[in-house]
C-alpha cells in the first residue's frame, strides 16, 4: 500500500494511473486542497478507464464499504453485478479485512492510494493494480474512486482466473 503524495509519483509506473493520479491532484487543487467531489471527477475520466471504476461508499459507523456504479469489465471479472454490494456479503474476512484497511487509510489521509497484490499457483502468477482515490463526503459517507486492472492481459472474465484459483495448489 503506497500513499500517492503528488501528482508525478514515481511508484505509479501504469500510464493510466499517473494519468488518473494527476486529475485527482488537479481537482483537489480546484477544491482548495481538500478530496474532489465524485460527480465532477467521476466525469473526467476517459472512457476506457470508467469500465475498470468504480465508486465506493465508505461508512463509518459501523465501519463497511459498498460498491456502486461498477464498471462492465470489472463486473465481467468479478462475474456478478457489483452495484450497492456491501464488501460483508462479497469477501473472506481475511480478504474484507485488507481492503477495508485501504479505504480507511485513503479515507482519513485523503489522499489516493496505490497497490498491487499477486498470487502464485504453480505455474502461474495472477494479480491485480489499484488506484484508489479518495472523494468529498456527501450523502452520509465518505466516498472514493477506485480503478482496478488485472495485471495478466489474457484476464478479461471470471472464469479465466477462477478456474486457476480453484483447481491449482497456492505457493
């Protein structure tokens, strides 16, 4: 997990997410410093990225994050819709417990967020990059864009990964 703290971060080597990273700073600049409200940076994304977003609702007593408007690609991964679905009903604890560490460290820091997580089978690696970038509260919760792209190219939908994850022993 890598606190994105200005604009040309040098971990971001995915062209989209310096991309990314360099509108949310160009917003929370227009913002006088403070997170960017979702709709109009939600709205300046390119095309081809929306597919892989999704916006997060983080509330925080008690603590959960919900998804909403999913990307099509990332509901095509995941393979289920994903719209107003409460991490507790979609991830492992030990899963849930990670990512809901993510949220709520952008969350309070506010500022964007960058991981990359990989898995090892025998004979194949797997993984996942994430941008996760903190919004204005508003509607009761804290909110954050978040961008996610497989890392393998040949990944587009659930059963490719899945078969893996279920058949092949983990290293």
């Amino acid at each position: 997990m890598i606190t994105i703290d200005s604009p040309e971060h040098e971990k971001l080597t995915n062209p989209g997410f310096a991309s990314l990273s360099r509108i949310w700073f160009q917003y929370r600049d227009k913002a006088d410093g403070q997170k960017p409200g979702r709709g109009v940076f939600f709205q300046a994304f390119p095309a081809a990225i929306q597919s892989y977003c999704f916006l997060a609702c983080i509330t925080r007593e008690p603590f959960d994050v919900s998804y909403t408007l999913v990307g099509a690609a990332l509901e095509k991964l995941y393979g289920q819709k994903l719209d107003n679905v409460s991490l507790r009903s979609i991830y492992s604890p030990w899963i849930r417990a990670g990512v809901y560490k993510s949220y709520q460290h952008a969350d309070e820091n506010g500022l964007p967020l960058y991981d990359r997580h990989r898995f090892s089978t025998i004979g194949r690696a797997l993984g996942y990059e994430r941008l996760l970038m903190p919004m204005a509260d508003s509607d009761g919760c804290g909110w954050a864009v978040t961008v996610v792209f497989p890392t393998e190219k040949d990944i587009k939908e659930a059963s490719d990964w899945r078969k893996l994850v279920e058949e092949t022993p983990w290293l």
